[in-house]
C-alpha cells in the first residue's frame, strides 16, 4: 500500500502532552492519528462527540429571528409589515451615501 505523509498543526503543549500519552500506550504519534483516521472512515463519523457548551450554542438565522421577534413583543416593539421594512432600508442606504 502507497504510503503519504501529512503535515497537522497543534499548540506545543498539546504536542507533548498527546507525544507522552501516545508513548504511555505504546504507540507513536502516528499511529494514533492512523487509528483515528481509520476510525473516521470505518463509521463514517467522528468516533467521540463534538459538541459546544451550552452557554454558546450556535443560532441559525431563523431562531435568532424569532429570539429578536419575541424580544420585540416582549418590549413592545410593534411589527412592521414587509413594507415598512423595506422603507427603513431605504432610508438607511439614502442616509449612508
């Protein structure tokens, strides 16, 4: 089998902390990344969970619309209808040039 080499960047101390447990498990910094990689492919996913915090969620443009929606109303902030909408654009892009 064809052999390749790859080039992976990672902070220093991350280096030598993954370089020390590698060797503590017997193997070399390659071969775990081998074992990684053949996971991936095998399962066809990454083999742990990737997740963020919930304190930093991510918010897709339709929930953030709602989340400023409900805002609104809670602040009593009446809606506008598209018209009005385009109207403050308007006036906005009039008053940048």
């Amino acid at each position: 089998m064809a052999q390749v080499s790859m080039t992976v960047r990672m902070d220093i101390g991350l280096k030598a902390a993954f370089e020390e447990l590698c060797a503590q498990f017997g193997m070399s910094v390659n071969t775990a990344m081998n074992i990684f990689a053949k996971a991936v492919v095998r399962e066809r996913a990454i083999p742990f969970e990737i997740k963020a915090s919930k304190e930093e969620e991510p918010i897709d443009g339709l929930s953030a619309f709602y989340a400023l929606r409900a805002e609104a109303q809670k602040n009593g902030v009446p809606e506008m209808s598209l018209e009005e909408i385009n109207q403050e654009i308007s006036a906005a892009r009039a008053a940048r040039k």
